[in-house]
C-alpha cells in the first residue's frame, strides 16, 4: 500500500487520537476502514474529510 493508506497507528497519530479511539470508533461504524486480511487501513483523503467534516 502507498502513503494514500495509513496503518492503525498512522491514522490515529493523523486524527490526533489514540489507536484504542480509533478502534472504538470503527467498532461503532462511524470511520470505515479498508480491511485487508486482518489488517486495518485508511485512506488519507478519507481521513481528512472526517476531520473537515464533509463526511
């Protein structure tokens, strides 16, 4: 994956939030990530318009 997809950790040091919100926040379906297996990713423009409130 390239730098337009972030890691768990990534995206949360990105919201500026700890990685157990940003868990607690994907269990309740309010951010959607991109699953690969089991691992967890988010595109960064996706992340940004959370953050800019256009989603």
């Amino acid at each position: 994956m390239n730098k337009e997809f972030l890691r768990i950790n990534d995206a949360a040091e990105f919201l500026g939030i700890t990685k157990k919100a940003l868990y607690i926040q994907v269990s309740r379906g309010n951010i959607t990530p991109l699953r690969r297996g089991k691992l967890l990713y988010f595109k960064q423009s996706y992340l940004r318009s959370l953050i800019e409130g256009e989603v």
